[in-house]
C-alpha cells in the first residue's frame, strides 16, 4: 500500500534498485527512455497543448530553470516545474506556481499510475529498469493537469539525449554551461558531453545557450542544424553586468530592462539570470503576449526581485556569518569564494563535503587558500552518493591546510567551525546539495516554497 512518502520513494525506486551494486556505463546502453515513453502514453500525459521549455547544461541549470518559472508566472502564467534533486523533501522535484505538490497529491497520483506502470515493470528484464525520474516525470504531468498549467520548465537530471525529461515535447531548449562531468556515463570529452545535452533539441524549436567552450558550441550547431532548430548564442559581452552590491543580492543591468535587482548572491547567477530572461523572452512567444512591451519589462522587473531559490550562496545567520553554496567543483568553489570575498570576516573557517566522484582534492586547495581553518565531513543520507575515505580525504586536505578537522557529521562540523570562528568570522560550507538540505534543516528553512 501506497501510503507514506517512504513506501512512495520505494516503490518508485523498485526496479532501478535492483540493478544497484551492477556496473554502470554509458547511458546510451543503460538508459531506455522509450519506457518513460510508454508510461506517458499509456496514461495520456503528452496529449494537451501545454508548452514546454527543457533545460540542461552541466553548471546552473536548476538556478536558470527556477529564475525562468518566476519570470513566467509573474507574466501570468501557471507555471509547472521539474527540478531535481531536492533538498529536504521529495515533492520539491515537483511544483507549481513554486509550491511543491502535496503529499497528498502525490500519494494519489502515484496510486493511479500504479497499474501502468505495474504493467511495464512487470514485463522488464532482469536488466531492465523503469526510470524513478521517468515516475516523477509522469506523477509532475498529471499534476500540472490538474492544476492547469499553461507553461512547464523541465530541468534535465544529467545529460539530456537519453534523459527521461527529453520525452516531453518541448518548443525551447535551454543551454547552461557544459563541462566535463559524469565522464563515465556520458562520456570521456567534452565534445561527447555536449552530444548527450544536445539531445534536448527538438525539430524546429527554439534554441538558446550561454557563451560555450567551442567543442561544445560546435555540438550544439550541429544539432541545431541537423534539427533546423533556431539557435541563439550569448556572448559574454550580451551577459548582464553587475552594477552593486546590496544585503540581499546584487542589481545587475541588462539592456533593455536597465538596473534590475537579483536577489541571489552567487555571482554566477548573473549570466544564469541573463540566460532565463533571454529564454523567456523566445518562451513568451508561444505563449501569448509581446516580449517587447513596457508591461513585460515591468512584470521581468518584479518577477526577478520576487525571486526565491534555496542552497545557493546563501547566507543562513550574520553571527558568525555562515554562506551555504552547492560547491563540489573547483570553478564553483572558485565562484563561490567570488561571490562572497567582500563580505568576508577574519577568520574564516571552511567546512567541505565533496562526493568522491569530484575533484575534492581541487575543491579542498580552492576553500583553504581562503580559509584559516578546514574542516572535511560528509553524509549519508543518499547511500548511492559516496565521499571520499577518511585518510583519503585527510590526504588530500592536509596537502593544502595546516589547521585541518575531519568529522562525519555536519552538526559536529558546525559545532567546531563555530568555536573557531567565533561571533566576528565567518563559516563558508561548500558542500553537496544533499548536505545544504541539511542545513535546511539545521536552519529551519521553509523549502515548500520558491
């Protein structure tokens, strides 16, 4: 019986648990979307007329896809959104209007996609496996039914060709950052990388995309081109530049809307910014309404300035001052230090959670250089997510750092970075998103709503 969030997440989890502890290669010969597939059809979820936007990239897409859904409800539209992975609850992956669905909603959604997707499962081979994501995809669908949802912006999970979100058939393509990551699933080069992300690009649809490192972009042509899909490419001089900064975030100015205020502090979500409002801009299009009149101006204005998104270069107390950002690579740690270099106060003590999977060596050079004090943790709240050895980690950290700590718990790790810091410094955690739900936690922070 399907009855709690906890039997939900086992039951969605089924068939792919199974497989776990098996090899892994690349996804295009472990991952069958054409199941996803299957499951939408046999319930009747791809049938209305909503539009979809689908974003990927390997840095920022989760920034970019929430900025473009606030800039589309303050347009008026219901806005459905897919992101992932979440940070204290399951049902964030999945909101409208940027309310998470209820669990309720969820339960009941999930119980009548049951026989479908027992049906499927229950023909699967041993090697075989039902997508959870391609569920939560399904269980998000028949939510936005409900609820009436005009608009949807999906975030890809990891690549975009063979991703279940890559089903949906969406009229914009939203390019982040591409960079070396999940080498092993998707791929050994940069240029293979791009391959997997450019398989968000649908006939004939609009396409738009950051500045890319040129393997990438060429990538992009080319399927762009292959698809006579229209192709927009930002360059670095058409990003937003920053103008000040202020307590909750920085004005940003971008031609032709002028001084804007972006409440985040990363400095990296300027350009991510800059990417939603020029997606949105090409998204309005299929939606009703013209892009360039004084009222949208208006509405981007105060949408941008309503802006709420969790975990990234967030700052949680003042005494000590203590930032929270999702830095597991070296160039987001390296933006992360940017981001809050002029709020920084002696002394600074770093708390670092990288997955092994990462460079944490770099990410650990990155915080100390900074940083008076490193202090290493970890969790175990996603068992499929592994952290470094202890005396790897140890290695690695006291490489870079004289004052170095190792403790398995965040709270612990708190706890010593508070008494090294005192009430003047300031604690930086760059950490992974499933430690920043801790702090959530720790924090109290209401995450049903962005």
């Amino acid at each position: 019986m399907i009855d709690s969030m906890d039997a939900a997440i086992h039951y969605i989890f089924k068939t792919r648990r199974r497989l776990d502890g098996a090899p892994r290669g690349l996804d295009e010969y472990t991952r069958d979307v054409s199941l996803t597939r299957e499951l939408l059809e046999r319930a009747k979820l791809l049938d209305g007329e909503r539009a979809y936007a689908v974003v990927t990239g390997s840095r920022g897409k989760g920034s970019v896809t929430a900025i473009m859904a606030k800039l589309l409800a303050s347009l008026g539209h219901r806005v459905g959104v897919i992101t992932s992975p979440h940070l204290v609850h399951w049902n964030e992956r999945i909101r409208v209007d940027g309310r998470m669905i209820p669990t309720s909603d969820f339960l009941r959604i999930l119980r009548a996609l049951q026989p479908a997707i027992d049906s499927i499962t229950g023909e699967l081979s041993a090697a075989q496996y039902l997508s959870p994501q391609g569920i939560f995809l399904a269980i998000a669908l028949r939510h936005f039914d409900e609820r009436n949802v005009q608009a949807a912006v999906l975030e890809v999970g990891r690549g975009g060709r063979f991703d279940d979100v890559s089903v949906v058939p969406n009229r914009l393509a939203v390019f982040a950052p591409v960079m070396l990551e999940h080498k092993a699933l998707l791929g050994g080069s940069l240029r293979r990388i791009a391959w997997h992300k450019a398989g968000i690009i649908k006939d004939g649809c609009d396409v738009v995309t950051l500045p890319q490192a040129q393997a990438a972009l060429d990538e992009l042509k080319a399927e762009a081109k292959t698809r006579r899909a229209n192709l927009h490419c930002l360059s670095d001089a058409e990003l937003a530049r920053r103008i000040a900064d202020r307590p909750g975030g920085q004005v940003i100015d971008l031609p032709p809307y002028g001084a804007l205020f972006l409440p985040l502090l990363g400095r990296y979500q300027i350009a991510n910014a800059t990417l939603a409002i020029r997606a949105v801009e090409l998204f309005q299009r299929y939606l009703g309404g013209a892009p360039d009149s004084p009222a949208f101006a208006d509405r981007i204005e105060r949408g941008l300035a309503g802006l709420r998104w969790l975990g990234r270069v967030q700052r949680l107390q003042n005494n000590p001052a203590i930032f929270v950002d999702g830095a597991i690579t070296v160039a987001s740690a390296e933006s992360f230090i940017e981001s809050v270099r002029l709020r920084l106060r002696q002394p600074v003590i770093s708390i670092v959670g990288v997955p092994r999977d990462r460079d944490y060596p770099g990410v650990y050079g990155a915080m100390a250089r900074v940083s008076q004090s490193l202090i290493i943790t970890e969790t175990d709240i996603n068992p499929s997510t592994r952290f470094p050895a202890r005396e790897d980690a140890i290695a690695a950290a006291r490489a870079v750092s004289s004052d170095l700590s190792y403790t398995e718990k965040l709270p612990s790790a708190l706890a010593l970075a508070r008494e090294r810091a005192g009430e003047s410094g300031t604690i930086l955690l760059a950490v992974s998103l499933m430690l920043v739900g801790e702090c959530m936690l720790i924090w109290d922070v209401d995450t049903s709503a962005i």
